[in-house]
C-alpha cells in the first residue's frame, strides 16, 4: 500500500468534509434569513395536528438545509412551554424527512461521467453567488449570493470527498479492509459514530454516496452507514437536552428512541428479507432493480424511504413514546415552584432559528404588556376600594414584570449577534431595548398606585364618589388606549397607531380635567388635601403610564423603511 497516497486520500478528504461543513453552514444560515418570514409562520401552526407537525418538520428543515436547527429549535419550544411533548416529537419525525433533501441533491450532482458533470456545474454556483454577495448592495441580493455560494460549495467539497473516494479505491488494502466489514450491526455503529463526531448526517450520508459510486463499498454496506448516520445526529438534540428542563430532555430522547427504532424495524425486515429468500432479496437488491445503474439514486432513495417509512411506523405510537420517555424521565421530587418567574416563549435553543426566536420575542413582549396592565388594573381596584386581597398577587406579577425585563434583554442581545438575522429583524430588535422599558416603567407607576392606596388606607379615608367615577373613566380610555396600541404592536397597523395617538391626546385632555375638578373640591370640602394630593399622584402616572403605552406603538415607525402589511 502507497503510504503517500493514504495520507493523500485522508487529507483530501477532510478538505472535502471542511468545505462541506462550511457550505451547509452558508446556506443554511442565508436560506433562514430569506425565507424569515415564512419560517415565522410555519412554525406558529405546529400545534395544530400530527401530521401537520411532521409536514412542518420536513418543510422546515429542507428549507433550512439543517434537522439538527430544527430539533434544536423544536427543545427550544419544549423547554419554553410553548408546545407539548406530542407536538414536538411530530417536528422531529418531519425533520428526518427534511434532511434527506440533502442526499437527493448530492446524488443529483453525481451524474455526467463522460462529459461535463453536474457537479462541475452546480459547482459553478459557488463563484457566481461569491460575485453577487460581493458586488450587490441590497440585503436581499447578498443572501441569495450567500445561498448560490453555499450551494456552489456544496459539491465542491463533493467533488474533493468523491475523488478521495476514488483513490481508495485504487488501493486494494484499502478496499480488502473494506469488503470484511460486512456486519450490519458494525456498520451502523461506524456511522452512528463518524456522525457524532462531526455532527452532521448530511456529511456522512454524501461520503456513503460517493463511497458507493466509486465501488469503494457496496451498497448493502451503504445503506447500513446511512442508517446509522441517523442515530448519530441525534447527539445534538442530546447535547441540548443535557442542560435544559426534563421535558427538553424527553424531547432528546424521543429523537434518540425514534431513530433507533427506525434502524431495529429496518435491521430486523431486512434480515427476514433475507432469510425467507436464501440471500436473494434485501433492501439493496430491491433498490438495485428500481433504479439499475446510478447507485447514488438507489442510496439517496433507500436515505429517503428509511425516514418516511419510520414516520409512518412511529407517527400512530407518538402517545406511548410519550408516556415512556416520562417514566424514563421523570419529574423531580422537588418540583420547581410553577408559578416563578420564567420567559414563556423564548429559550437559548431557539438562537438555532433566529427568524422563528425574533417571532418568540414579539409574543414574549405582548406577554410582558399583558401582566403590566393587569398590574395597572389591580392598582385602580386596589385604590379605589381599600381592600388589598390582590396585593399579594400584584407583587407576584410585578416581580414576573422585572425579570421579563432582565432576561428578555439578554436574549435579544444574544438573539442579536446571530449572523442570520435579516435586515428587517435587525431593525425590529433594536426596537425591543425600549419597549421592554417602557412596559417595565407601566409596572412601576402600577405599583406606585398601589402605594397611595396603602397611604390612604392609613388614613382611613378614600376617593369621593365623584373622583371615582373619573378615575373609572380614565380605566377605560387608557384600556382603549391599550387595545389600540397592541394592534399597532403586532400588526404593524399604522391605522392603530393613529387611532392610538387620538386616544393618548383625549387622556391628556381628561387628567388635565380631573386636575380641575381636584381643585374644585378642595375649595367646595368634598376631599381633604392629603387624599387629594394621592388623587393627582394618581392622574400624573396614569399619563404616564398613557405615554408609554404610545411609544410601544410608536415602535413600528423604524419598521415602515423596511416594508410592512398593514393589516
């Protein structure tokens, strides 16, 4: 055996992998950035049905070019809340149907022997999409350059791993060593191993490819590689189970136990295939005869067949695998207090996915305004009445209110410094800063409300039926206020904002009469100084708490330059 050319092969082939590596990493980063969006919403259906679970999984992930985001993303919902263990396992089972995209288009590159190959041309790409990125100014052009590049690049480190391939093979130690391996139990775990390592299936699965076209291996011995490449690339969902809450573990687990249990089912047919046949007939005898001569395309097919077949064996059982990765896992003695404060909606998993994580962040904010106002409501029942049997609650939800504001601040910092964040993203997190402010300030004149209630109420004496009547009016301008600031918030509707402007200008016009009638009081006895000094305290933060809600809505101004649907 020539020394030089092992070392030759090895080295090729790990320039192969590299660039690989590094296109699928290009491309799947620039297709999340084009396709945000739609991302966005795809996944905010997820908890609709099984199967629309699995078609989101697939899309997905062959949108995104990547079933380790897509599970990673999917632990990321677990470990929030957002969807349940059933929902999460149907993402799952659709993103090993996704990834084998990916071994498609490799084997769709390994045609033109004799001529000009398709791999030469695809690869072609990798210069033209670097000329656009290069040259173009608009974000929008950049990422398609991006994707073509990575795309381009794609079978440029298919072309280095397929010509290591054919140099081994030209070593007969080489193929020699190769041909003994003929254990399926064995081969599976090399690819269940070699996967781990380089934690990418779609990596392992083209090398498989380009071994079996170059003769290196058969393609029984192929088919094996392949699905154990699956249960490797379960070692990044593990990875990201290993530090999150027990249900983001179980998620791990059903993506280790679906995997495994896809290679048993196949492992086990395909050993009665071959027993109740003599040896004639297995999987790779069934492929060889319905795709004769182009070995890539029977391997890509089996990649394809093995995941969608799993699905339909594992999908009608999701409950059980439910029930037995809880008892595999179960819940601490020491139950963590549900009721602590906790994001609801975004998880350090999600940074995998940012066009699905910035969505995240807009519903944890709504989440945040909600809790504010609910705070500002307990206040004015508190005040008006005397009676404090919500105080407990309202220092509950007030500390709810101040972690939001720490936690969801360096999530979007970290959500921020992701590469794939498009333009328009970018734009909307550097909103985040103040409305996250500005909703933390609602609850801090809630609470300062609530402290005139507790002076008053020392005082033992209240609010005139007149003042509360007014205080019950402002409710109910700054809840109009409110409703028309969220739908400026999350519909970016320009038509809210106005609406809320007119309703924040009515406000002003109102305290600035409720500071009249205080003074008309006071010179007619109807109120003492010291509850009136608490009732202009009181109308001087509910303005506030009026103009703060304005700036949320004011937020989605720095949004129109990069283009919205008002809807």
């Amino acid at each position: 055996m020539d020394t030089t050319a092992v070392i030759s092969a090895i080295l090729t082939l790990l320039a192969g992998i590299g660039i690989f590596l590094v296109a699928c990493q290009m491309m799947s980063s620039n297709l999340e950035a084009a396709s945000s969006e739609k991302l966005k919403h795809l996944f905010a259906k997820a908890s609709k049905s099984k199967l629309l679970g699995v078609g989101i999984g697939t899309l997905g992930t062959a949108a995104i070019q990547s079933s380790g985001a897509t599970t990673v993303m999917t632990i990321g919902f677990v470990n929030a809340g957002i969807i349940s263990l059933a929902q999460a396992a149907t993402i799952i089972y659709g993103a090993n149907i996704g990834t084998t995209v990916t071994a498609q288009i490799v084997a769709l590159g390994m045609f033109g022997e004799g001529g000009i190959s398709t791999s030469v041309i695809f690869s072609a790409f990798a210069g033209l999409g670097a000329f656009i990125s290069l040259f173009s100014k608009k974000s929008n052009w950049k990422t398609m350059g991006g994707i073509l590049a990575g795309f381009g690049m794609l079978f440029v480190g298919l072309s280095l791993m397929s010509g290591s391939m054919k140099d081994f093979a030209n070593l007969e130690g080489v193929k020699i060593f190769l041909a003994q391996i003929g254990n399926p139990i064995l081969l599976v775990l090399l690819g269940a191993i070699f996967t781990a390592i380089i934690q990418s299936s779609s990596v392992m699965t083209s090398i498989a490819l380009a071994m079996v076209v170059s003769g290196l291996i058969s393609l029984d011995q192929g088919i094996y590689l392949t699905m154990g490449s699956n249960i490797g690339s379960c070692v990044v969902a593990i990875i990201a189970g290993i530090t999150s809450s027990k249900n983001a573990k179980r998620t791990a687990l059903i993506h280790l136990i679906f995997n495994c249990a896809g290679v048993l089912i196949f492992l086990v047919v395909n050993w009665i295939l071959g027993l109740s046949t003599g040896g004639r007939v297995n999987f790779g005898t069934i492929f060889d005869a319905a795709f004769p001569g182009v070995p890539q395309t029977q391997l890509a097919m089996f990649h394809t067949f093995f995941n969608v077949v799993t699905v339909i064996c594992i999908l009608p059982l999701t409950n059980l695998l439910v029930n037995l990765v809880v008892k595999m896992v179960p819940d601490s003695k020491d139950v963590a207090d549900p009721d602590a404060p906790r994001l609801h909606y975004v998880d350090d998993n999600m940074l995998k996915t940012p066009p699905v994580a910035v969505q995240q962040t807009k519903k944890e904010i709504v989440r945040m305004s909600e809790l504010a106002m609910e705070n500002f409501n307990r206040a004015l029942r508190i005040v008006t009445s005397l009676t404090f049997a919500e105080k407990d609650k309202f220092e509950k939800t007030e500390d709810e209110i101040n972690f939001i504001n720490r936690a969801l601040v360096d999530f979007v910092v970290k959500l921020s410094e992701q590469n794939s964040i498009s333009e328009r993203d970018h734009v909307y997190l550097a909103t985040t800063y103040r409305t996250v402010r500005d909703l933390e300030r609602i609850g801090d004149y809630a609470e300062n409300i609530l402290e005139y209630s507790e002076s008053m109420a020392s005082e033992g004496k209240g609010f005139s039926e007149e003042a509360l009547a007014e205080v019950d009016a402002l409710r109910k301008l700054i809840t109009d206020l409110y409703g028309y600031t969220m739908k400026a918030y999350e519909d970016e509707d320009f038509d809210a904002l106005d609406k809320a402007n007119e309703v924040e200008e009515k406000i002003d016009d109102f305290t600035k009469m409720m500071e009249d009638n205080h003074i008309r009081r006071l010179s007619e006895g109807i109120c003492t100084p010291k509850v009136g000094s608490q009732y202009l305290s009181l109308s001087s933060n509910a303005e506030r708490i009026a103009d703060h809600l304005v700036n949320v809505a004011k937020s989605i101004r720095s949004l129109r330059s990069t283009g919205h649907q008002a809807r």
